[in-house]
C-alpha cells in the first residue's frame, strides 16, 4: 500500500470560503482534512456529499472536479452560484433584503415558479434558519443568527470562481463514486450524514443504515483513492476495519451561532492509503 507525506495545512491559491451555513460543516476541520487530500497527487476530484461545501472550497482546484449532493435545493443554489452569466443578478436580489422574523415567514410561504426564485428561496432561508437548516420542520428564525443581507453578496460573489466550469450535480453517491474516471488519478473526499446524526432534524434526505453499509462496500471496492470523514463509533470502526483510521478532534458550533462556545467532536477519517509524519496535526 502507498505511503504518503502529510503535511501542515494551508491555504490554496484558490482558497473560498463557503457561503453557506451548514450543520456539520467542516470549516473548523479544513487543517485536519486538506492535508490528507494534499498527499495524494490528483487530477480529478469527486465530492458525492458535498452539503456546505467547505472542503471543496478550500481545497486546490483540478483539472476535473465533481461536486454533488442530494439536496436537490442547494444544488440549484450553487448552480447559481456557478453560473458566470447570472451570479451578479443572483447575488444583487439580496441588495435591499432585510433579516427579521417577519420577513423570514414571508419567504417560507413564497412559492417560486423559476429556478433563479427557488436559489433565492433556499439561500435566504439557509442563511437565516436555526443553524442553517433548510428541513421544513426545523425552520426557526432568531435574532443574531446569521451574517447580515448586506454581506451575502460577497459570500456568493465570493466562491463563483471555483465553482464555475466544474460538474454540478445530485445524483445518489454510488453513481459519483463508480463513475469512469476523466484524468489520471481519481480522489474521492466523502463526508456523509455520520452515523449517530439527528438526520431527521438537519436533513431532507434520510441516510439509512443500508446506505452507511452501501458506502463502506463501494468503497471498500473502489479503485480510486478516498478519504472519508465519520463521527467516531463502534459502527464506523467496524465497517472500516480493513482501512486505515485516524483519531481527531475538531471543534463544532452545533448552534451556528456567532461568539458561542464550540464543542469539541472526536472524530475519524477515514482512506485507502497510508499518511506519514503527523508532526504537524
């Protein structure tokens, strides 16, 4: 099995911060993931969960990327965002927004008729609900929750370069994974909803046990190189017991919310090949 250079994070040329807010999202995770996925020489790269979209972001651009998720409704956004015909427009619809409770079940209610309307519905909502979540039955509003409208522009605006001319789509996981590859070397980063998750509150999209037990077997199977992210459990670990784990621990905001404590999660990730030197994590 391959051996590979683990060096200290930073940042890439490229780097963009996600203007999503996400449950679970990895920013506070960037220096312990990007540095496995910097190891390992690569031209295409695939993200089947991509949700916030904080690693694809940081990480260097590819010759090839694809990035993916089931929720269907933040996909539509980040084609948006994407589009370099239409991301200035997109972004300017929330010029003259204000963020406030009435305001929030307004946009609830709206229903849109076109894809630009329906980008706008999802971003508002994503940028303004409890902790970022977009599942109807958690949608709450509160003050001091989010960065304000007047800001949002920059956050779209922001990441509209690296998203742009790349594969955008929201298809299962194993279609992503087993698709044939475009370039040389194939490196597949996966975080997917981890095993002990509140799915029902924080997701559209439920993931099984069937589809935990569906991802370690298309992996397991896998010619390309992957590094996956887990909560650490005796599920993970036993489903992972063929490949190489490493112990983590980063801190979450579970609340999102500006100047609350984080807690500290212990974590795993999770790849088909060897790191060495961990002098630095």
């Amino acid at each position: 099995m391959e051996e590979f250079e683990l060096n200290k994070y930073e940042k890439s040329k490229d780097y963009a911060k996600s203007p999503f807010r996400y449950p679970g999202g990895k920013f506070y995770a960037l220096k312990h993931i990007i540095p496995f996925l910097d190891s390992v020489e690569h031209d295409e790269y695939r993200e089947p969960f991509l949700g916030g979209g904080s690693v694809y972001l940081a990480k260097a651009k590819t010759k090839y990327n694809w990035i993916n998720d089931l929720e269907e409704e933040i996909i539509n956004v980040y084609q948006h965002i994407a589009n370099s015909e239409i991301i200035n427009e997109f972004a300017e619809m929330y010029d003259n927004e204000i963020a406030s409770k009435i305001r929030h079940k307004e946009v609830i209610n709206s229903k849109p008729n076109t894809a630009i309307d329906r980008a706008f519905r999802t971003y508002y909502l994503n940028r303004t609900s409890y902790s970022g979540i977009i599942h109807k039955p958690a949608w709450g509003y509160k003050e001091g929750k989010s960065s304000p409208p007047k800001n949002w522009k920059n956050f779209l605006v922001g990441s509209s370069k690296k998203l742009d001319n790349i594969k955008i789509t929201s298809v299962d996981f194993e279609k992503v994974i087993r698709a044939k590859k475009k370039g040389k070397k194939v490196l597949i980063y996966l975080d997917p909803p981890y095993f002990k998750a509140d799915q029902k509150r924080a997701y559209t999209k439920s993931f099984e046990t069937d589809d935990h037990l569906r991802l370690a077997k298309v992996l397991k199977s896998t010619e390309h190189y992957f590094c996956l992210s887990y909560d650490d459990c005796e599920e993970v670990r036993k489903l992972y017991s063929w490949a190489n784990i490493y112990e983590r621990n980063w801190l979450y905001n579970t609340a999102n919310i500006s100047g609350k404590s984080r807690n500290t999660g212990n974590e795993l990730i999770i790849t088909n090949f060897k790191v060495k030197d961990q002098r630095f994590l």
